[in-house]
C-alpha cells in the first residue's frame, strides 16, 4: 500500500520507490508532481513511473561447452614444424568458441597462433549471433592486399619510384608529402562515436599513403598469364584502425562485464542491435573505405608517376567482419571467398605466400566447409624469436641473399628484418597444395617476383 505523503514528491520518495538517481530524475519528479496536481493518488502515481524503474541485469550468459559448435578445418600437418603449429591453433580456437555468442569455427592452411590462449589464431574465422567482436579482427583492422596490373611498365622503374613514394614505419606523413583524405570521409569520421576522437581525425590525415611494418609490403612481379608488371601492397588501416580497435575493445569489455564475465576479455562482444553496435558496424564500414583508399593513393601516385596505363586493379581485406545470413563472420587472417561480401567485391582474391614466391591470384569458392573463407598468406609455423634462434650466427645480409637470389629486396628502414626472409614463413607449396586439396580457391595467375619493398628493422624496433 502507498501511504499518501503531505507536501510533494521528492527524490526521497522516487529512491524509495525504487527508482535510481540519474539524469532522469528530474522529469520523473515533473511527471509525479504534475499528476498530483490533477488529483491522482499515490498507488496510481507509483504506478505510473513503474516503467522507468530499472530493469534487472539479464543473467550472464555461461561459456559454450567443448564440442557445442562446429569447428570446420582446412589444413593439414605435413611435419613436426607442422604439427606443433596445428596442435596450438586447434587447442586456443576450441577456447574460442566456448565464446557464447558462437556459431561456428574454421580454420585454413596457414593458420598459426596469436596471442595468448583462446585469442583467435592467424587463420581463423568465427561466425557469431547478434555480436561484433573487437578482438577477433585484431587492432590492424581491414589489414589487405591490393594489385594494379600495369601493363608493360619496367618493374625495376615501379620499384625505384615506389621507392621514393611510400612510407613505412611509424606514424604519418609530413605536411609536405600528405596525401589528402576525401571530405566527406573525414567529416563521416567526424560524427561517427567510435571515429571522432582527436587523435583518430589526426591519424587519419597523416597516415593516409603510409604502410606501417612488420609483415607489410610493397611487390612488384610479372604475370605468368599475360607477362605484364603488377604491384600489390599488404597493409591495413594504420593509426586510425587502431584507434577503432581501442575504442571497439573498451566498450566490448563493459558488455562483458554486464553479459558474460566468464568470457575471456579478448574475445568481448557488442551486440549488434545496440546503439553501440550499429554505431561500431558504421565505423568499421568507414575504416575499410579509408584503407581502401590508403592502398589507391599509393597505386594512383606510382602509376601516374612513371605514367603506365591501368589494365587492372582489385583488392581484398583479411581482418575483417562481413555479415551474411544473419551472422557476423569474423576473419583473422582469413578472406572471404564470396562475391557478394561488398559492394566492391569482384570474387578474385589475392594469396601472397613470401617475398620469394608468386603472389596468388585466385577465385573464390564460397567452400561451405570452410565457412565461404579462403587463406591469406603463407602463415607461420613458428614465432620470429624461434626462427632468429634457428639461423644461429648466419648473418642477416647473408640469408637473405641465400633466400632471394635474383630479388630486388629492399627494406626502408635500411636493416634487413630476418623474420621476415621466406624461411620464418609456411612452405609455399604446402599451402597452394592445401588450397586445392580443401577446395578453398582456384588460382587463375601466378605473380612471379621481381622485387619488394618492406619496412626492414627500424631504430625503434630494436629500442
């Protein structure tokens, strides 16, 4: 029973009917006193805010048992190196998908851990309900490769003036050697939650044009199809995707919290018919339109500066979500082989396999055991430390003319970085014989190397 109370309502009265202070609470208080003025009573005031009342917490949602969802896998182990490597995917990716938002797992043929246990392995693709996970993208969001077949262009020249225009290594551009972002872009950015932070706006200008380092690239080759010289850069959304990545992980941990807290932090969730999920859906749409233009800028400014004709250009990303059938498909180092993932989709994928090998130019196959997913790269099969262990006291200038015999390799940074010579990577040809064997792709072309540019072993690195 609600006694009648002299005087009018006040904040006292609203805690006690169990109502929370907050920003509200001033027109819950207008809404009360006013309908005492009309003449309502207690009981039925009471009533009348009850909607407002807080609702309870729904319960946390437990982890997934072992074996509840499919787990689909696409790579085989042809060696102890091999063996080792997929045992440490299989045992951090059965982690994964006791993630309770988890639908579904695959892994492809050049998987390999990342990270600490039950964090998505290079390789891998999760496919969630009504979730978008931060984590399992990773900071380098929409990390792609991009070709620009330039017909008969002399690829030392493409080298040489590739050279002179991109830009490893961290941080942006100067004012000097900016490329400009598209307006409107910018100012999406600009009212986007995730996106409109400061330091976000500013990498986005300054790193537009940049490639950053570790195992991005530059390469230039001959098509074995038609003999014209390509170039393909690996790099993802810099500065800004990073940004994103921090902001995205932040918000998911609160969701955690709230919804599953048995859930390992890495693998937090938004859910996507939140406001914080539609709002992180538009900023990771807008992320990949910046990094798509973060690769056309380069290709735009190399081949207009050695003035070769576009016959081609494509481009594909490998650390992305894609939605389709009512889910969020999460791939780490993994591409999707559909035609239909995006607007710009053209069903061709690019498979780089190391600086000494061809670059795969390939169809997808939309392999429903493979959850419509194709590999990006070669993968590793071991972590740099062990394979700087592994070249003993070979020196690094040594190795990697050993390795690349008749490459122009050159690293901006002036230092070889051995960890990326093609020994620290899988076995080319196991890979292409897997993409085959599970019927993940078809390769259409082959890009036989000329030469590359990668960021090498920058000053800060060693630091």
């Amino acid at each position: 029973m609600t006694h009648e109370i002299p005087g009018p309502i006040t904040g006292t009265h609203l805690i006690e009917w169990g109502h929370c202070p907050g920003p509200a609470f001033a027109a819950l208080l207008e809404r009360a006193n006013a309908a005492r003025a009309d003449g309502m009573d207690m009981t039925r005031i009471r009533a009348l805010l009850a909607a407002d009342l807080p609702q309870p917490p729904p319960p946390h949602r437990p982890l997934l048992g072992a074996g509840d969802v499919p787990l689909h896998i696409a790579i085989r182990a042809e060696n102890g190196d091999e063996t080792d490597n997929l045992n440490g995917v299989l045992a951090t990716m059965r982690e994964v998908l006791r993630t309770p938002t988890v639908q579904a797992g695959a892994i492809m043929p050049d998987a390999c851990p990342s990270g600490p246990l039950g964090t998505i392995p290079v390789g891998g693709v999760v496919a969630t309900r009504n979730a978008i996970h931060p984590g399992m993208h990773s900071a380098d969001i929409c990390c792609s490769v991009m070709m620009t077949d330039l017909g008969v262009a002399d690829p030392k020249m493409v080298l040489d003036v590739a050279s002179a225009t991109t830009h490893f290594g961290r941080g942006g551009r100067g004012d000097a050697s900016r490329f400009a972002m598209e307006p409107d872009l910018f100012e999406a950015f600009r009212a986007n939650p995730f996106l409109k932070r400061q330091k976000t706006l500013q990498a986005a200008r300054s790193h537009m044009g940049t490639q950053g380092d570790g195992n991005h690239f530059l390469f230039v080759g001959r098509s074995r199809s038609t003999g014209h010289t390509v170039m393909v850069t690996h790099h993802g959304s810099r500065g800004p995707g990073g940004q994103l990545y921090k902001a995205g992980m932040e918000v998911a941990e609160r969701y955690r919290q709230q919804l599953s807290p048995a859930t390992l932090p890495q693998n937090a969730w938004i859910p996507a018919d939140s406001a914080d999920g539609r709002a992180y859906w538009q900023a990771l749409q807008l992320i990949r339109r910046w990094t798509r233009a973060n690769h056309t800028v380069l290709h735009h400014a190399i081949s207009t500066a050695i003035g070769a004709s576009v016959v081609d250009r494509f481009w594909n990303e490998h650390n992305f979500v894609f939605q389709r059938d009512g889910l969020f498909y999460h791939g780490k180092g993994a591409t999707p082989a559909w035609g239909s993932h995006a607007d710009d989709a053209c069903g061709r994928v690019l498979i780089p396999l190391n600086m000494a090998e061809p670059v795969l130019v390939a169809r997808g196959k939309d392999a429903r055991h493979a959850l419509g997913f194709a590999p990006h790269g070669a993968g590793r099969n071991f972590s740099r430390t062990e394979h700087r262990r592994r070249m003993g006291n070979v020196s690094p200038a040594t190795r990697l003319a050993a390795e690349t015999q008749g490459l122009d390799i050159r690293f901006y940074g002036g230092e070889v970085d051995t960890s990326e010579l093609p020994s620290s990577y899988k076995r080319a040809d196991a890979v292409v014989r897997q993409i085959d064997e599970y019927g993940l792709a078809e390769i259409e072309d082959y890009i036989d190397p000329f030469g590359c540019i990668m960021a090498g072993n920058m000053p800060y690195r060693k630091r």
